[in-house]
C-alpha cells in the first residue's frame, strides 16, 4: 500500500516539485494550499502518513498548524519546510512536535531520506508499543490488524466475550492467527496483565501430558525430582490457551472435563485437589462436532469448550486486509534486521493481493521475513517473493560494488569474461559484428535498469554508480522518458 505524503505549501511550484519527487519513489501525493485545510484533512478524515509542512503561508503559520494539530491528538510525523535555518526557528519546530526539519531549496535526495526516516520512525513506535503491550499481557482487538468484514466480525464478537469469563472456541485454517485472537481476548478482559499460558496440546508427549497440565509432586513419579506446579496453576489469575485441543488423547480429554467443571486439578502424586480460577480459551483447526460424530472428541467437554464458539477467517477471504498486513510485518522485520524497506511496489501488492495463500497469515508473514532480508531496493519487487511470482532476481551487477584497477579493468576477472555474460540482455556487438557504440550501449542499459528497478531512480542510479541528476540528464539525452512513464 502506497504510502501517503501531505505536501502543505501556499507556493504551488512547491508542491509541484515535492510531488514529481515523492511519486517517483512511489508515494502518493495530496496537497493543501493553506493551514486550515491541511488541518480538516489530518483531524476529519483523509489522513496522511507524513506531512511536509511550510512554516510560511499566509493566514495561518506552519507553527499554529502544528501545535493545533497536535493537540487534535494527531500523532502523524510533521517534516517542516523553512527559508530560516537558524537554531531558534528549529529548536521551536522540535518543540512543537515536528519530527525533522528541511532549509529551502532542500534536495531531493534529502527529501526522500527524511520521508523514509519519519515512516519508519513511524513502525517502530507502533511495533514497540505493541511488543510492550504484548509481553505486559495487554493486547487488545484494536491491535489485530486489518479491517475487513471476517476480522471486524472477529473483533465485535472477541470484545463482548472479553466481558466475561466465558469459555472461548477458537476454530479455524492453520496459520489465521488464533493465539493472537486468544491473546486479544486476555487483553481485552479483567485478567488483563495477569498471566497468558499457551499450550500446543498436539506437540505435548503423551507420557507427559498429565503432568505439564495438571503439575505433580517431587517423587510422583522416575525423574520428578521437584515439585512442578503445571500449566493450570501457572495461569491462576489469568487465561490458559489450549492450542490444537483436538489433538487431546481421550483419556486425557476426561481430566480436563473434570478441571474444567470443577474449578481444581489433580496433581499427580498429590493428596488432595488445588482450586484454580483459570479463563479457559481452546482452540483448533479441525471440525470439533465432525470429531465428535468420529467418536475422537468427548461430547461433553466439547459442549464445554464450545461455549462462545468464535471462526477465524482464512486470509482468502479477507484479502482486503493483506496491504497492512504486509505493511505490518514489514515494519517488524525492518526493526528485527536492521533493514529499511520503505514498502511495496504496486504491482508486488497487487500480485500478493491476488495470491490464495493456503499457510494464510503464517505463510504471508515468512514470506515478507524472506523478502527483506533478500530485497535489494526500498520497495519489494515480485522477484523478492519467487515461490508465488515464480520470477527469479535480475543478475545486474552495481559498478558501487565491483572493485576496478586504475586502468579501469575488473580486478580478477578479465574483459572478455564480462563481454561474454551469456545471461546479459545487453548487446555490445551489432548485426554484423562489430562493436556498437558507446552511447547506445549505454542507452540500452539505462533502459533495462529502468525496467529492472521499476523506474525506482535513487536505486538505479545507485545501482550504475553514477547520481541521480546524472541519470535525469541522460534519461532526457536518451529519449527515455517514456520508458520510466510506462514503467512508473
């Protein structure tokens, strides 16, 4: 999903230039003439993702601007455009809530470095504040992303079960995500902040299960030697997540009955029963009533379980949400890698969009955790993502990156190897053989760098090892500009 930059400038030469450089890179551009009508924007709807705003316009001040929109409550990253570099005026920008400034005439290289900056400065906020969230037990439905139909269904039912301690039946696909609804639900509740225990019932050892659920005592049993207190007394107080419920040995399935009903466990090799007060949230990807016709699943603890029954959508079916999911993972990995990948492409958001995902949320999200680490420019591309694109990563090689002798040669590899490239979509030679001339071998590989980077400038210059005015002059020279049109 294009990010979406307000440019906020009285001049509209200004915003002119500021939108030929932003959309170029891939941001979507909107703009507002005056103080007042950035301010309707930002606190009515619309909305942006960053602001560049001028501190001069007649009327009202980029400074008034910024000090009502923060106490509006809008949070959105301000970049301030001033003719005065001077420390006070910058100084009270920073005050004011801006989160960098630019002296006019700023470059475009500065520019697009400074509306990165701001988004990703952005992500890692809101993925701080929710891992802080998360790991404080916190999590609450406004923290599930997207909002199609299926997951505002989701949200609306998980928030009235949230009201009480009523037990919660998650089902759905593998890899929709039900821990995270289950983790909303103990957020969302009194027993927020008190403990979440997850357990995978289908990964437990059967000699075991007993055990870790319920605890034992020291000498219950060859090698218990502590006192184990079992994952029920863990999450006294708070909620306890049984993943894969389905996969419970039957045996087992009548103990937990018995938990359940009577509020206590048995430890194993303990004397006498220990109450509990646990929120029970299960969860499965199998149909539970078809397990219970199969004999599989007790009836009654089913009816049990499947008190406050809640179906998580497959991701097929809330392909509208799949944008800020990516955008959302993105944001992760960026911060988890050290990586800066500002988002995708069009065509590679269309391409995912469009994807039926079986491994649903799982699979989307190691396949983006791929394509970071392996992305190469600032917006993914569908190379990056080969197992659904089935498109392999271009070979071209950056001139930043190969190491030259004095005399211009390759260092260890001789010309020949390079003219020879079998894989080169570049001719050096014409129709009869005979060398072709520099400036059309040149245009020919701009071209294709175009059509390789999709029409991405910063990262093609960077890629040819020359600068970006450079490559706009002989864009021009070239007769290219209908080539970086078509592509862009």
């Amino acid at each position: 999903m294009a990010k979406t930059v307000l440019v906020v400038d009285d001049d509209p030469t200004q915003r002119r230039l500021a939108q030929a450089v932003l959309e170029r890179e891939g941001y979507a551009v909107v703009h507002a003439e005056s103080g007042g009508e950035a301010i309707d924007r930002l606190t009515k709807g619309g909305g942006a993702d960053v602001v560049l705003l001028d501190m001069v316009m007649p009327g009202m001040s980029g400074m008034e601007v910024l000090a009502e929109i923060r106490t509006a409550g809008v949070t959105t990253p301000v970049i301030v455009l001033t003719a005065n570099g001077g420390v006070d005026a910058v100084v009270k920008a920073m005050q004011a809530g801006a989160q960098d400034f630019f002296v006019k005439p700023v470059s475009a290289e500065r520019l697009l470095v400074g509306v990165s900056n701001a988004l990703q400065m952005t992500r890692l906020t809101a993925e701080v504040g929710r891992l802080t969230k998360r790991v404080s037990n916190r999590s609450s439905f406004d923290d599930l992303v997207g909002d199609s139909p299926p997951m505002r269904m989701v949200k609306a039912m998980g928030t009235r079960a949230a009201k009480s301690s009523i037990p919660v039946l998650i089902t759905g696909e593998s890899g929709v995500g039900k821990e995270v609804i289950a983790r909303a639900l103990h957020g969302a509740s009194d027993r927020s902040g008190k403990p979440f225990v997850a357990v995978n019932c289908g990964a437990l050892p059967s000699n075991l299960i007993e055990s870790i659920l319920f605890g034992h005592e020291k000498g219950a049993f060859t090698g218990a030697h502590d006192k184990h207190l079992g994952k029920f007394q863990e999450a006294n107080g708070g909620t306890l997540f049984l993943d894969e419920i389905g996969e419970l040995p039957l045996d087992m399935q009548v103990k937990l009955l018995r938990a359940l009903q009577e509020g206590e466990v048995d430890p194993v090799g303990a004397k006498r029963s220990v109450k509990v007060d646990v929120r029970i949230v299960s969860a499965t990807n199998r149909d539970p009533a078809q397990q219970v016709k199969e004999g599989a699943f007790r009836e009654d603890l089913f009816y049990r379980l499947n008190v406050f029954p809640i179906e998580a959508p497959a991701l097929r079916d809330r392909r509208e949400d799949i944008p800020a999911l990516t955008d959302h993972f993105i944001a992760r990995f960026n911060a988890e890698e050290g990586r800066r990948v500002t988002g995708c492409a069009p065509e590679t958001l269309a391409l995912l969009t469009a994807f039926d995902w079986p491994g649903n949320v799982r699979q989307l999200e190691n396949a983006v955790y791929r394509a970071i680490v392996l992305a190469d420019a600032p917006f993914l591309q569908p190379h990056d993502f080969p197992a659904i694109s089935g498109m392999a990563a271009p070979l071209l090689p950056s001139v930043g990156e190969v190491d030259r002798r004095p005399g211009g040669e390759t260092e260890g590899t001789p010309a020949s190897a390079v003219v020879a490239a079998p894989d080169s979509p570049i001719r050096i030679l014409d129709d009869r053989g005979h060398l072709r001339t520099l400036e059309e071998i040149e245009r020919d590989l701009i071209q294709h760098a175009i059509e390789v980077y999709a029409g991405h400038m910063s990262e093609i210059a960077r890629r040819l090892g020359i600068g970006r005015s450079t490559l706009y002059r002989k864009v021009r020279e070239q007769g290219l500009e209908d080539v970086l049109r078509e592509v862009g």
